[in-house]
C-alpha cells in the first residue's frame, strides 16, 4: 500500500519503489466522510494523479493499493497467462 492522503493532507511526494510509478489504472481505499471508501478505476492515473483526484473529491485519508503483480511476484518480466 501506498499512502497518498493522511488526515485530509495530500502527501506532497508520495515514495514509491519506480515500478509502482507510471499511469495504469489504480485502486485505492480509506476513508470519505467518516465513511469507509473504494475506488477502482479504468482511467490510468499516476500515483500523483490519482492523489490529486481523491483530495479534490474530499477524501479525508487515501492509500493505493497494489496490483497482484507487485505483491505476488514484483522482479517476473513474462506476462502469466
């Protein structure tokens, strides 16, 4: 997981290893309102710009969560079909 907002505060440089950067579609999960949040996207988004997008929808705390990839198997370049 990646924390992008903490207490309504937008991290200005969220740290990241560089194969978590780049623009895929993301997810991410915390808090909106008191009220827990999910949010998938088909839109590829920066883990920057994905940050940007939930502090300007008024989440209160953000983490990006990780694909299957980067938890499973983080250094296989072949495609798993």
């Amino acid at each position: 997981m990646l924390a992008l907002i903490v207490d309504g505060d937008p991290l200005a440089a969220p740290h990241y290893q560089p194969d978590m950067g780049g623009r895929r579609p993301r997810q991410a999960i915390d808090t909106k309102g008191g009220r827990f949040a999910y949010l998938v996207t088909q839109t590829p988004y920066t883990p920057e710009e994905l940050r940007d997008v939930l502090a300007a929808a008024g989440w209160d705390s953000a983490v990006m969560l990780l694909s299957l990839i980067h938890i499973s198997e983080p250094t296989r370049r072949v495609v798993i079909s």
